[in-house]
C-alpha cells in the first residue's frame, strides 16, 4: 500500500474516533444544523489564516471556536437561534468566504480541497494533529460524560442534580468546534456534518446505551473511512466524497438488520 | 430563614419580554409540609416552580434554600429524543452520584407501582409510566425537599389517587417538604398542608379541608379514592379586577373571569 494511503488512513480513523461520540451528541441534541453552519462559516477560517499568515487550518480552528461561543452565548440568553438564523449565518458566511478567497489574488487556495476534504493530501504532521486533537478531545469528553449525558435527557433536571449545565454546554459547542475543523480536512466543508450525524444514525438501532452508540458510531466511522478510502484507491473516486457515500451505504445496512428488542 | 425551612421565597417578581409572569408573590416549605400550587394555565405556576429550584433567577424578590437539602425534581413532562439509547434503569441511576445499587432502584420503581418497566427503553414508555419513572428517579434521591410540576399527568384517576397517597405518607413520614404544582383546581389531596392560589400573584394560601365522604364522590372513585380527595375551601382577602388585578374586598366580592379559584 502507497504511504499516501497509510496517512490518509490514519487521519481518516483519527477523525472517526471523535466523530463517533460528539455525532451521537449531534444527533442526539438535533444539533446537525449548528455543525453546518460551523463548518460553512469555517471558510472564512481559511480567508483569516491566510490574511494573517498562519496556517488556514489555525484559522478554521479559531473562526469554528468563535462562532461555537457566540452561538453558545446566544443560547444562553434564551433568545434561542433559528433555524433561518442559523441557515442565514452559514451560507452568508459560506459565500462570503467563497467571494473574499477568490478576491485575493495573490494566493492560490484549493478551494475544491477545502470545499470536498483533500485527505489523500495530509501530511505524517497533519495526522499527529488529528490525533493529538482526538486524544484531546476525547479526553475531555470521558471527564463530562456524566454532565454531557444528564443535559441531554433534561437541561432543568440536571442542573437540580447539581450538574453544571452552562459549563457543559460550552463544553460540547467547543468539542463539536473542534472536530468540525478537523474533518473538514478529511471529507471538506460540504460534507462535515455527514461525518458527525451519518455514522452515529447508523449505530443508533444496535445500541441500548448511549454508550455502546458511542462506541457504535466510532466503529461505523471507522469502517466507513476505510471502505471509502479503499473505493477511492481502487476506483480513483474523490476521497471524501466516498468516505461518505460508504458510511451512508453503513447506514441503511443498519436499518435492514432487524430491531433489537429488549 | 427559620431552621425548619427548606425553601422561601419573597417578594418574587419575574416578567419574560415585559409580560409579567410572578408578581411580588412568597412562599415557604418547610420540612414534612405539602404545600400545592393550584392556579389557571397560564397563572405562571411552573415560573414560581423554577425559581423556586434556582433555575429562573427572578427580577425582584429573594429566594433562600436550605443549601444541605437534596433535592428531587419532577418536571412537567420530559421529552427524550428517541435517538438517545437510555434504559430506565440507567436514568434512575442517572439521579444517584454514585450510580446507585439495583435493590434501591428496584424498590423506588415498584413504590410507584412501574417495577415492570425496569428494563425498558425510556422512549417506549407511556406518559403514565415516564411520570411514575419520573417520581421513582426523584424519590431514589432520598431528597429533603421534593418539586413536582403536576407529578400525576397523563397517569390514570386510581393511580393518580395512589401516587398523591405516596407522596403524602413520604412527607409525613419521612418529614421531606413538598412544593406541589397542580392545574386541577378541585381535585387537591386531601393531606395537602397548604394551598397556595395562584395567578400571577398569590390569591389566596390556605389549607384545605378533606371533603366529607360525598356519595357522588363515593360513586364516582370508590371509598378508597375518595380519601385522597378533597375539595379545597378558603376565605378571599381580596377581589379580582377583569384582567386580574386585585382590588381590595368589598362586601358583594366577585370574582373575575382570570380567578377560578372561587
């Protein structure tokens, strides 16, 4: 196997390691519209990292981080964001990222890389980061997985059991966050959140815990990297694109196995 | 702050967008006390409930907290998403810090008279049995003080009677303070210390008197129900203007069409 392959895997099974929690929390919380307006406002991360000379990928990193904790500020203020409200931010800022990227003249910027993820060009470095963030990640996922849980059933009810609600909440927004820019990387803006909501539906019907969906989810991920990692080598597919169409092949294969009863 | 109080609140006052919701209203539990809210829709019941929790800080007034006591809450209704995986056994662990040993469980399910649910998905309950679970999880608490916001919705009239009985005995029993919500106006539990009526401010508080054994109510419920009824009677310190407002009484008191307390 090419070591192109090797890396893009890596990455890729970086990726569905925190995918697989943070979408069952997507899905769970109905929060897919809120990691699409993430990732489509992410694009101005990119116009930002290049106008200060960083990495595109910091920029994304903190453009993701801002909008999670304004977006978690207006939450909390009660005047709760539409879903137009939401739609309206993210294609606003989609575009406006699309026209500000093709104004500067003076970079060249793979926009199709960033649009539809450029796996297959991640570096041994940029594979380390994903994983260095995945360990991150997860690690503070495990350490308010109790909060992040009981929020989920019943934010009152949690926050009378002494959970701190606000907290969590602010932590999940910045998690998500995260991991929105990392797989932007791997599967591109458009197709972001599939990798968040897809592999977590799909293990939705084989789980009795919200913990075995978890797991669930990052083993559905996982598969569906590889088989759409392989696709793509075999067939000379655009790599994301195929990690999502295998995952949405996962998927409905889950919905014909029959339904665990109790 | 007497000793024996778990919760009071002064003075509360609290407006959503310029709509007054709680007008200057108070209220005390103490320990081994039932105290019932009883108003219309609308009459900013669940409002005083939550600023009675903490979880709505009010615009004016004070509310004080034995901050030892524990607390077990019942919300309204509770609406998990059917994506989240959660066995009942699982969220009336959830209520517990350390998770809780299964004979405890066991035993504040078959209290509530849902043992049979146990293993069952929380998405796949009925009303009735979600409430039963839902006082079960704040009953395992072993709390100081219990908050139910119309604890007994959606449960059938004899197990409505059943519940009001066991929450009742526990109070007295194990002298817990209840604050009680309840939008049914003439069926108050006949142990029920305290009255409190409520529209937006306090008509009147006061205590009910057990209705004698009425043989239409004997008819209707059965001696045993019946016990548990009462008809709550109480002397008005003042009278209704058509929006609500008070005006002092005069000797031809009327009540206006906001006060159906009469």
């Amino acid at each position: 196997m090419d070591e192109f392959l090797l890396r893009a895997l890596a990455a890729g099974l970086g990726l569905a390691a925190v995918a697989g929690p943070l979408g069952c929390f997507v899905v769970w919380r109905r929060m897919a519209y809120f990691g699409d307006a993430l990732a489509h406002t992410a694009l101005l991360g990119i116009v930002v990292g290049l106008l200060l000379g960083t990495s595109p990928l910091a920029g994304v990193v903190a453009v993701c981080v801002a909008v999670a904790l304004i977006l978690a500020g207006m939450r909390r203020d009660g005047r709760l964001a539409s879903d137009s409200l939401l739609g309206i931010m993210a294609h606003g800022a989609l575009a406006l990222g699309l026209v500000l990227l093709s104004a500067m003249e003076r970079v060249r910027v793979d926009l199709m890389g960033w649009l539809f993820g450029d796996i297959l060009a991640v570096s041994w470095e940029d594979a380390a980061l994903v994983w260095g963030g995945a360990v991150l990640v997860l690690g503070l996922l495990a350490a308010h997985w109790r909060c992040l849980v009981a929020m989920t059933v019943d934010e009152d009810l949690a926050r009378v059991e002494g959970h701190d609600v606000g907290r969590g909440r602010l932590v999940l927004m910045l998690l998500v966050a995260l991991s929105v820019a990392a797989a932007m990387k791997v599967v591109g803006v458009m197709l972001v959140t599939a990798m968040l909501v897809i592999p977590a539906a799909g293990a939705r019907r084989l789980a009795r815990t919200p913990e075995q969906m978890a797991g669930g989810a990052v083993l559905a991920g996982a598969l569906a990297v590889s088989l759409g990692l392989g696709g793509s080598w075999h067939y000379d597919t655009p790599s994301g694109p195929s990690i999502v169409v295998a995952a949405v092949g996962l998927f409905i294969a889950s919905r014909l196995m029959p339904f665990r009863s109790a | 702050m007497s000793p024996d109080d778990l919760v009071r609140l002064t003075g509360v006052s609290v407006a959503f967008r310029g709509h007054a919701v709680l007008d200057g209203v108070g209220l005390r539990v103490g320990r081994g006390r039932i105290v019932t809210v009883v108003g219309p829709n609308g009459a900013g019941k669940s409002t005083l409930i939550k600023v009675a929790l903490g979880l709505i800080v009010p615009d004016r007034g004070t509310v004080e907290r034995d901050p030892a006591a524990v607390i077990g809450y019942v919300p309204q209704r509770l609406s998990i998403d059917r994506t989240l995986p959660l066995s009942v056994r699982r969220f009336l662990a959830m209520a517990l810090p350390g998770g809780g040993d299964g004979r405890n469980l066991e035993e504040s399910l078959d209290l509530v008279g849902a043992g049979h649910v146990m293993a069952r998905q929380m998405a796949d309950l009925s009303g009735g049995e979600a409430q039963r679970v839902l006082l079960a999880r704040a009953l395992v608490r072993r709390p100081d003080l219990l908050v139910l916001d119309e604890p007994v919705g959606g449960v059938d009239m004899a197990g409505q009677a059943e519940l009001y009985d066991l929450i009742a005995g526990r109070a007295h029993d194990q002298g817990i303070g209840v604050l009680m919500v309840s939008h049914d106006l003439h069926v108050v539990m006949a142990a029920t210390d305290e009255v409190v009526c409520l529209n937006r401010h306090v008509c009147c508080a006061g205590h009910p008197e057990t209705v004698s054994r009425h043989p239409e109510y004997l008819a209707l419920f059965g001696p045993r129900v019946a016990d548990s009824l009462a008809i709550y009677t109480h002397a008005h310190d003042h009278g209704h203007l058509a929006d609500g407002s008070v005006r002092p009484l005069d000797p031809g008191h009327v009540h206006g069409p906001e006060c159906r307390h009469g």
